[in-house]
C-alpha cells in the first residue's frame, strides 16, 4: 500500500465525521477531495490538512460561544457541544442529568452530544453540569427545539407504515425506497443540483424557494423564471417537489433529497431543438441530474433516424462532456403512463379487453431505447407495479408513483378495479393557492373525495400541496433525488458507476399482477410465454420487464456508493453488426416464428444490447419480438397487443412493419458478447381485435399474408 493509500485509510472515519458537522458547501467540497483521494491518491495530502484547517474555521484558539437553545431535523443526527466554560486553562468535564433517551454525550472533555429521533416530541429539555474537577461546579440546561415536515408522515414513498396518503386505503407498510439510514446520517443532496425539464417550475413556491439555484430559464419569456404562465399547469412544480422540498422548515411534505438544489426549464412550453440543448445540459448551468418527467405517445414504429439529434446531444453530455471531471451528466426519464390506454390526437384508444400486457411497451419510444437515459416505471403503496405503468426491457429501474388517491371506495374504474383510484398517490407540491394548480381542475373539486385540495384541510389550507400526483411523472424523480443522494454521498461517482450501483443495490419486488411468473398467451394450439418475470442471467443479475432491477433501495445504495472501490473498465460498444438483407416469413398465429441469428467475437461485457428492426407486417401489435444471447438468456424486447395501431386509425400515415427501429434491453446486464445472437419474431394472433377509440369500436382484421422479417442490427455497449 503507497503512502497516500494509507493515510486515506487512516483518516477516513475522521474526515467523514468531520465532513457530515460542517455547512452544505464545504461539505461538498470536502466530499469532492476525499472521494477524489479514494480514487487517485496521487493528490497532495498536504492539500487536504491545509483544507481541513481553512475549512473549519483557523486554528483552536478561535471560538464562539454556542447557543443554548439548538433546532433539530427529526430523523437525522444532530451533533453540537453543549454551552460551557470556565475561567482559566483547566480540563472541565460535563456530565447529563436528566436527557431523553434520544440524546448521548459523545465526549465528557468538551460536551460534544449528538441526538437522534424520528418523532417529533416537541421541545426536549436537557438538564447537564460541567466543572474543572477542583472547585467549581455548574448547572446549566438548554432546549432542543425539534423541526419536522407536517406532511410527512403520510409521504409513503419515503417511509411506509401503512399510512393513506389522505385516500381510502391504506398501503402496505415497508413497500418504500428505504432512506431512513440515509437521511439520519445528514446525506441530503447538499451541493446536488437537479434540473428538472417540464412544463414549467413555480420558484417562488414556500417549500421549493429555499433549494432554487441560479440557472433556470424560461422559454417563453426570455427570462429566468419558469413558473408557468397558465394557473392550471402544476406539473413540473409536483416534480420539483418530489425532488427536493425543503426539510424541516415546517412546511409541507420532504423531498428525497430535501437540501438538493432546483433549477427549472419550461421547454415543453416551447419545444424546438435549440430549446432542448439548452435545457438538457447545453446551456450554462450546474446540474448533474436532468429529470425527464415527459414523453410521446407514439402509434407507429419510428424509422431510423428519428430524433438523431437530441439523442446526440445526450449522449455527448453523458459520455464525452468535460463538465463535472468527465463524469457524466444523467438524464432520468419516466417510461410512460399507457399501460392500459393512450391519447393520440386529443382522443382515447385503449383495448377493449383486459390484458397482463401494456397496451403502450416502453421500447416504442426512442428515447426510452436510447441507453443514455435511465428509465424508470412505477410501483404503488401495495409494492405492486402501478395500474398505468408502461414497461419493457428498456426499463432500468422502479420507483413509487403512487395510484390516484381519492377518500372514497368507488371514485374510479381504473383497469377494471375501482380500487386503484382511491389507493395513496404521492404527496408533493402544487402551485400556490387554491385557484392555482390541480386544486383548481374540476377533476378534482369534489370535497367528498378529495377534502385535501378543498382548502378545508388543516395541514393544506392554502392548497399549497397535493395528494394526487402520480405516474412514471413521480417515479422519476424519486430516482433523480435518489441519485443526489449517491452523489452527495460520494461526488466522484461517473454516470456508469452510479448506474451499477442502482443496480446491484436495487430490491426484487414480488408483483401481484404477473412479475413473478410467466404471462403467457395461447398462440394457434400452443402457449407461448409473453412476460418472463424475473429472469436470471448467466452474470447472476436478475431483470424484469416491468420492474428493470428492481425498486431503488436508497440506503444500499448509498452505503455501496461510500464504499465504492471498483474499476468498470473503459466503456465501449461493438458498433452497429448487420444482418443484411432477409426475407424470413413469419408464420401467422404460429409459435415457429422466424429465428435469424449473427456472430460477436468481441469480448466485451455487455451493459446493454440496442436492436435496429425491419420487418414487414399489416398488423404489427401481433408481433412478440424476442432476443437470445449467447448464453441463452431471453429478453422479450417488444410485447404483442401493443398500441402500435397507425395503420389501422384514419389520417395517420400508413405504416406496415418496422423500419430501423430502435429498441432497447438491459437483461443481459455483466454476461460476456462473445458468440452467436439470435432474434425471434412470433405472430401472436389470427383474430379480429378490437380497441376503444373515444366512445367508438375499432375491429382490426387480421393480416392477409404473413410478415417478413428484412434486416436487423445489433449493438453491444459495455466494457
């Protein structure tokens, strides 16, 4: 071990404990150098002790007296000194005499205490005396002052103890993203700036104002603020809170990072590709995490090409920007709320039949299939996959989004179950006032069912908050907020490292709608399995179509991120392998599908697998498309039943098949690329199908002949 190796070692436990007493600001920059040295300990160790020294305020002689009242966060650590001294250079000892449970003193020398609670008792008073051990002796007493968030309790994405979220039923206690550790230990998102990229962002919002930064823009206006210049638009405000509400000021709900700093874009408000560079990492601004809270709902496969140049543009920020040490921005995107419907053109198309299958597979998007982004589904109060969660093999991780949090038993029918509508939905932000925001929309005016946007509620009289966030638009960023947690943690974490932490840290949810076991569907006179559940891979890493690895475990994470010592290699990818061109029939209603198959001799350790598919069909939905790796793990990368209908809906361009599209699957995840690859297309179905579209029926015929598969390419990224 070289000298600076050691030293590290040496003063680790020291260095943090110090680092976790000081302000935000140089806590981050203490972090910075610490994790700096753990990775290159070539840095000057000098610089660190003269740093230390600067940082905490000179030399001993220095100080000032404490305050003998002292305002303590629940659920984190508090440390201080207790008030005290005596004429003279004498030793003093402190003893306690009378002090709650909760409280400890750390060092009799020199007062140090630290006090931890997760109840919010109201004023503690602690009763101690200190002396020189000779002739004096003192009584003193001072009063912890706890703060706390009103709305936290029923913030059951953050702790999960059964509460209702102010709806009619409850969830089920410990279903949460498990950051209790985290929180206690002061990791806050301190120094983490999040950009959140939506419709727009009140900033001057009580609970958000305190952690908005300098950066935001307004596309609109031309200006720096983004609040939304419609009273109805709370979107983007429900995001941000999320992310980072303010912590214990006595206001409102906690976000998952709740001392993280904000920043707002309102591109959607005005979308165009220069908008877009500027608010996803090209302007001049200092965030490390881009929520993407957004998405298209496409009805037709999208051809190559499509989006070429944002999906550049994200993937120069994330692996080629020199911003952050080369590091890498993230960019955390929501996979979809179509799981049982769409809307295409101001109308609603959903099946007419029920189905284990998402009506909208996440890999129809490209911007899902991409790599670049992390995309995130949904999981409600019951740890079960949200009613409306788009998912597929793209989806790298699960977070809560909630359900849709009514107070009575029969609000909506949601998938068939009344009950998903009045299951807890996510407690967040809303825009200020009870004319503003979702408390104005007549969707939710009913004071029956909704008592917590009435302006009547207690804990919500100016309708400053919501109960009724949900969606993919929730889950994200409880990932981005869980990232600023990592980061905080250990700042010198690039986006690859971060990711596998994500990963290998992630919890196995056992899903009562079908993720535990296989879906399948009786295809001609044989089954043919359409969801795999959880699958193993030959690298020992479990995935799932609906859950990606799992839902985020915070407190792992966090503590692998503390801990992390290893080397992921280089990162690289195999370039586009072709097929050429084919003509492989693919027998209609039939499990014989059709099977082409390519070679990789690359070693590379597979990260993830990107598809480019040509094929040929009339009625693309029936097509199940399935991938093989060499070690013959199978990846289902697009479901049938799908909501590709283009060519089936009038004015929409008539699209048969797939043309270069792009798809996505992380299944292969730490298993080698070496070897033969191979794609399956299967025709799923050879009857009329029907579909809602707005209060009409839509039959579909079968196809009249049978699709051909043309072509495809393969694409290995990993190290």
């Amino acid at each position: 071990m070289g000298a600076a190796a050691g030293f590290v070692n040496l003063i680790s436990d020291e260095l943090l404990i110090t680092l976790r007493s000081l302000s935000g600001v140089t806590v981050q920059r203490l972090n910075n150098i610490y994790y700096q040295i753990k990775k290159n300990t070539k840095l000057s160790i000098v610089l660190v002790i003269t740093f230390l020294i600067n940082a905490c305020g000179g030399s001993s002689g220095s100080s000032s007296t404490p305050a003998d009242d002292f305002s303590v966060s629940i659920g984190q650590t508090f440390h201080s000194t207790l008030p005290g001294a005596i004429a003279g250079n004498q030793p003093y000892i402190f003893s306690v005499i009378n002090a709650p449970a909760e409280f400890t003193l750390l060092d009799a020398s020199n007062g140090r205490f630290s006090y931890f609670s997760t109840e919010n008792s109201g004023e503690q008073v602690i009763n101690y005396r200190y002396s020189d051990s000779q002739t004096q002796l003192v009584d003193k007493t001072i009063t912890l002052k706890m703060k706390d968030d009103p709305l936290f309790s029923q913030q059951w994405h953050l702790q999960n103890t059964g509460q209702k979220a102010f709806a009619f039923y409850a969830g089920t206690a410990g279903e949460d993203i498990n950051l209790t550790q985290t929180i206690k230990e002061g990791i806050d998102g301190s120094g983490i700036t999040v950009a959140v990229v939506d419709g727009g962002l009140e900033i001057a919002h009580e609970d958000l104002q305190p952690n908005i930064v300098s950066g935001s823009r307004d596309f609109v206006g031309g200006d720096s603020d983004p609040t939304p210049a419609s009273i109805s638009d709370f979107h983007g405000t429900a995001v941000a809170g999320i992310i980072a509400s303010k912590g214990w000021n006595d206001l409102g709900g906690r976000g998952v990072a709740p001392n993280a700093n904000l920043i707002g874009f309102n591109y959607l408000s005005a979308q165009s590709l220069a908008n877009f560079t500027a608010s996803h990492g090209g302007g001049e601004n200092t965030a490390r995490i881009y929520n993407m809270s957004y998405g298209v709902n496409y009805i037709e496969p999208q051809g190559g090409g499509h989006n070429d140049s944002e999906l550049a543009h994200i993937e120069d920020q994330v692996i080629n920007s020199n911003l952050f040490d080369g590091l890498g921005r993230f960019y955390i995107k929501a996979s979809g709320n179509g799981f049982d419907r769409i809307y295409f053109n101001e109308t609603n198309y959903q099946r007419s039949a029920s189905s284990e299958l998402p009506f909208q597979n996440s890999n129809q998007s490209p911007f899902n299939a991409y790599g670049y982004t992390t995309v995130v589904s949904a999981i409600n109060a019951a740890g079960d996959i949200a009613s409306y969660s788009t998912w597929g093999s793209n989806v790298f991780i699960s977070a809560p989004g909630g359900e849709y949090g009514s107070a009575t038993s029969n609000t909506l029918l949601v998938n068939n179950n009344e009950a998903e509508g009045s299951e807890p939905a996510i407690i967040t932000t809303d825009r200020s006032g009870c004319n503003s925001g979702i408390s104005r929309s007549s969707s939710f005016s009913s004071v029956t069912r909704y008592p917590f946007l009435s302006g009547i509620h207690a804990l919500n009289p100016q309708c400053n908050y919501s109960n009724v966030m949900n969606g993919t638009s929730a889950a994200t960023p409880i990932i981005s907020g869980a990232i600023a947690l990592i980061l905080d943690a250990n700042p010198a974490l690039d986006w690859r490292e971060v990711r596998h932490i994500l990963l290998t840290t992630a919890e196995k949810v056992q899903d009562g709608q079908g993720g535990d076991a296989d879906d399948e569907l009786t295809v001609g006179s044989s089954s043919f399995v359409v969801h795999d559940g959880w699958v193993p891979n030959d690298a020992s890493y479990s995935y799932n179509n609906k859950f990606g690895f799992g839902r985020v475990n915070v407190d792992a994470a966090v503590a692998a991120a503390k801990a992390w010592n290893t080397d992921l290699g280089t990162f690289n990818n195999i370039g586009w392998i072709d097929s050429g061109a084919l003509t492989q029939s693919i027998p209609n209603n039939s499990t014989t599908g059709a099977f082409d198959e390519t070679t990789i001799t690359s070693s590379l350790t597979v990260e993830m697998v990107q598809v480019r598919l040509t094929a040929t069909h009339e009625r693309i939905q029936d097509l199940a498309i399935v991938l093989i790796s060499p070690a013959g793990t199978e990846s289902i990368i697009m479901t049938p039943n799908n909501s590709f209908l283009g060519n089936q809906i009038p004015n929409v361009q008539d699209v048969t098949g797939y043309n270069d599209t792009l798809m996505l699957s992380h299944a292969f995840y730490g298993e080698s690329a070496n070897g033969i690859w191979k794609i399956k297309l299967v025709d799923t179905s050879g009857a009329t199908i029907s579909y809602l579209r707005g209060s009409s029926t839509l039959n579909v015929s079968d196809n009249s002949t049978p699709g051909i598969l043309t072509n495809w390419k393969i694409r290995v990224l990993g190290h």
